[in-house]
C-alpha cells in the first residue's frame, strides 16, 4: 500500500512539474514571439520644431502621437551631433514638411502621424522612423506665409542634411502643400551628401513648370520623385490665381518627366476643398505600396 501511495505521489509531482514546465515554454515562446512582433512592427515618432523668431532648434518625440516631449534644444549653429546621433532612432526614415498650418496638433495627429502608424504597420522588419519638421508660417497673409517659408527652410539645410547621413540615404521626404516650398528652401541652402531615396509631393503648392530651377532642384535630390495631385483642388486654385501660374498639386507637370510618377486622386476621392487627403484610404493604400 504504501508503495502505491508513493508512485501515486511521485506521479503527481512529475505531472506537475511536466505542467509547470509547458506554462513556462508557452509563456516563453508567446513573450518572445510578442517582442518579435513589436521590434518589427515599431515605429518611432520624432520631430524637429524650428522657431525662427528665436533661432531655436526643439528637438524630441511623441507620445501617442499627440503630446510632444521636449529633449534637445539648441540654435542650428550650435546643434551638438552627438546629442543628434543619440536622439535619431530606426534604419528608415520619413522626413514630413507640412502645409502652412499643419503643425496645430489635432491636425497634425489626424492627417499625419495616425496615417504613417497605419501605412507601417504591416511593414514587418522594418523600424521607421517618421520626422515632424514643425515649422511656424506666421499670421493670415497667404502670399507672405508663402514667400517666407522658402527662407525659413533655408536655415535647416545643415540639420536635413546630417539627418540624411544618419540613414545613409534610407530616407524619403513627403510634403504638404506649402511644405515643398519650404523644403525647396531647404535644398537652396547647399544641402549635401547622399540623394534621397524619394520625395512624395502631395498636394503641393509649388509651380507644376518643370524647368522651375527650385523644381529642378527636387528632382535632383532623390533617386525617385512621384507627385499627387488632385483636379478640383479649390485651395491650389486659389494658389494659382495669386502666384498667376498652375500648381502642381492640382495640375500635375507642365511637360511629363521621366522618372516621376504621377497619382491623379480626382476619381478616387472626392470632397469639399481636395486638399488635405493624405489619410484616405485610396491614398493611403498608393503610399504603402511605394514604402515596401
């Protein structure tokens, strides 16, 4: 009898142990699994804020998307490129230069980072990294906002250009309306190095002539340029009255180009003012298609 209670208790004890060690090898393979998941699927949400009026540099990260936290500050003349190297995070990058007003945080959270975190996800062993180049336009004057922006995207050429470095070239640049005459601005200030992978012109407020020397410069600057542009775009209509010329956001090119790709979104998307579509699905759908 007591033999019999013994291999009963021995075999309880080897069950529970053989149990204990499943739990473990499962907890183990789904925790391991889960951070193979998360380091393929990680996205890091950096931005750059440049006050102009104070030659000041701000220089952190996003949390949620929405709250910013605040980790360099520094003038462009003084930037520390350790401290750069140290706050730069990822293998692949997204450079984004808003529309005129596009640094106000519910809209830059909704038709910006939300619509980077989507187009990503699915884009397993790759760390992006997608940078807010937050830059103040000024008051209402449109015209004014325009001309200046080319200046104050001049003064960030040094910082663009080191960023570039960092990546080796893995980096793509989107703009936003107003934001290509900003980043042209930051193209005229000598910028150097390696070419960008790509430059996505959405929407943009620039001129659609392809000899435009500032244009030139674009194409110039990346291996590929692809242009969207939207036919019944009301705020690049009003753009071309003023600048008395047509806009490569709502046109496209003048005179096609080799080398850049053209989505026309007039028949996919439809809306009031057809400028500000960047997180629409069909749109979404053409942007995650170019960043595999």
């Amino acid at each position: 009898m007591a033999t019999t209670n013994n291999n009963l208790m021995n075999g309880t004890k080897f069950f529970q142990i053989r149990s204990m060690l499943l739990i473990l090898a499962t907890n183990f393979f789904f925790m391991a699994h889960a951070k193979d998941v998360e380091a393929k699927s990680k996205i890091n949400f950096l931005f750059v804020e440049w006050r102009d009026k104070e030659n000041l540099l701000l220089f952190g990260h996003f949390i949620d998307q929405s709250k910013k936290v605040v980790e360099i500050r520094s003038s462009p003349e003084e930037l520390n490129d350790l401290q750069l190297q140290k706050w730069l995070k990822g293998d692949n990058a997204v450079l984004l230069f808003h529309c005129m007003w596009g640094q106000q945080s519910f809209f830059h959270k909704v038709k910006y980072l939300k619509t980077f975190n989507e187009i990503f996800s699915p884009s397993a062993g790759k760390n992006y990294t997608v940078i807010s180049f937050l830059w103040h336009a000024g008051g209402l004057n449109y015209k004014q906002n325009w001309e200046q922006s080319f200046t104050k995207g001049s003064k960030l050429a040094s910082v663009v250009q080191k960023i570039n470095h960092y990546y080796a070239g893995n980096t793509s640049v989107l703009c936003h309306s107003m934001g290509a005459r900003f980043f042209e601005g930051v193209l005229a200030g000598n910028i150097a190095g390696p070419k960008f992978r790509e430059v996505i012109l959405f929407s943009s407020d620039i001129s659609a002539n392809t000899t435009d020397p500032d244009f030139v410069t674009i194409t110039k600057s990346a291996k590929q340029v692809c242009v969207f542009k939207h036919q019944k775009d009301k705020m690049l209509l009003f753009s071309s009255l003023i600048h008395g010329n047509k806009r490569i956001g709502r046109t496209g090119l003048e005179a096609k180009q080799d080398g850049i790709t053209v989505y026309d979104m007039t028949d996919h998307i439809h809306g009031f003012q057809n400028h500000a579509h960047i997180n629409r699905r069909w749109v979404k759908e053409q942007l995650l298609q170019r960043f595999q």
